[in-house]
C-alpha cells in the first residue's frame, strides 16, 4: 500500500529481496526463506504487464497468510474474509486506460504494491489440482493485470482476464517451473518461519482491487 509523499515502508516482518536488475524496483517481502521466488515473481509481473502494453514501475509483492489478507479486505474494500491476491494501484482511482494509449517515450510505467495469501497458495493449489508454484504464478500474473486496470465483475471481463493469465503463463512458463521446484514439498513449509505480515496502516487509501474465493 502506498505510503505519504510516495515513500516506503516495510510491510512485513522477514525476509526482502530487493531487485538487483536495473531501473525501477519490483521487490519482495517475505518471510525467510520465501526471498528465493523473488526473480521469478519479478518475471512473471512484467511479462504479465508487458502483454498488456505497459512495464514495471515501482511495485512491491507481499506473500503473507489469510489473517492478514482478510484485514486488508475488510478494511479497504468492506469485505470481511480473506481473499488470496489484493493489488494496491498507485494510479488515481477510476482513471481509464487503454493497452494501445502508449505514449512516445515508451510504454507507461504501472507502480502498486501486490499482496498474496501463501495460505490460499496451498489450499487452491489442492482444489484446483495444480502445484503451488503454478498457483503462486496465477495470482502474481492476475494480480499484476488488476494493477494494469482490467476486471472481472462480468463474465465476458472473465474470459478476457483468464486469457491474458494464460498468456503470461506461458511467455514465463521458465519461471513457474522455477516456482515450482522452490516450491516442492519438502522444499518449504510455513511453519519454517510464522512471522508473517502486519496489515500496513496507509494513510491514504489506494486504489484497491481483490478477488474472492473463486476468483
């Protein structure tokens, strides 16, 4: 979430990953031992805004557990249960914008903040029958397409949204392998370390977007 005067502040307690490519920063915070998705989740974020027309700005990821998922919910869009990716824009609410609006010295910058449930990881990743890698890669890639401006409140916003997923997916398929195998059972359990996030306390409310439990 964003902070006054465009500053940051630490939003978890654990781990940070800073990004150690060049220009701006997409970095993870994390508890321990989760700072190793950090290049594959950078990737697969502006693969997925690259597909859309625009690239990484400033944008922070926060993998936490539902406690801290259904707080941010409640207070940020009224909703009173946990969700499993909110995205924090720091674009000015209800501003339109178009993929082919790009403007001459390059494609537009798009700066939030993601936060993601590594509880809904687990469980959806048992529900939908796929590894926790490939789930942790759909929720940063659907994530990172709310900070781009679409939806999903219609079915037709549904459709065009789960394309735009599959075809990040599949231009970063390196990277969710990658997940995958930092993922594999054995390789991270939660409760290795369960200091996770805080709610952040913004004082000015972001542009908020979640999913819901079928998201």
């Amino acid at each position: 979430m964003p902070s006054p005067a465009g500053s940051r502040r630490s939003a978890v307690q654990g781990g940070s990953a800073p990004d150690s490519g060049t220009g701006v920063p997409v970095t993870l915070k994390a508890p321990r031992g989760l700072a190793r998705l950090a290049p594959a989740l950078r990737a697969l974020i502006r693969e997925a805004l690259a597909g859309e027309g625009l690239r990484a700005g400033e944008i922070g990821i926060v993998l936490t557990g539902d406690a801290d998922l259904r707080a941010l919910n409640r207070r940020w869009r009224g909703i009173d249960r946990a969700t499993d990716v909110l995205s924090f824009g720091y674009e000015i609410p209800g501003a339109k914008r178009s993929a082919k609006q790009i403007p001459a010295a390059g494609p537009r910058q798009i700066s939030g903040d993601l936060v993601i449930s590594m509880d809904r990881v687990n469980a959806q990743a048992l529900r939908y029958r796929v590894s926790r890698g490939r789930e942790l890669a759909r929720l940063a890639v659907h994530g990172a397409l709310h900070l781009a401006g679409l939806d999903h409140k219609r079915p037709a916003e549904r459709r065009s949204m789960r394309r735009r997923e599959d075809r990040a997916l599949g231009a970063a398929a390196a990277e969710v392998r990658a997940l995958d195998r930092l993922l594999a059972p054995g390789r991270w359990r939660r409760g290795r370390d369960p200091r996770l996030m805080r709610a952040p306390r913004a004082r000015a409310a972001p542009d908020s977007r979640g999913c819901g439990p079928v998201c």
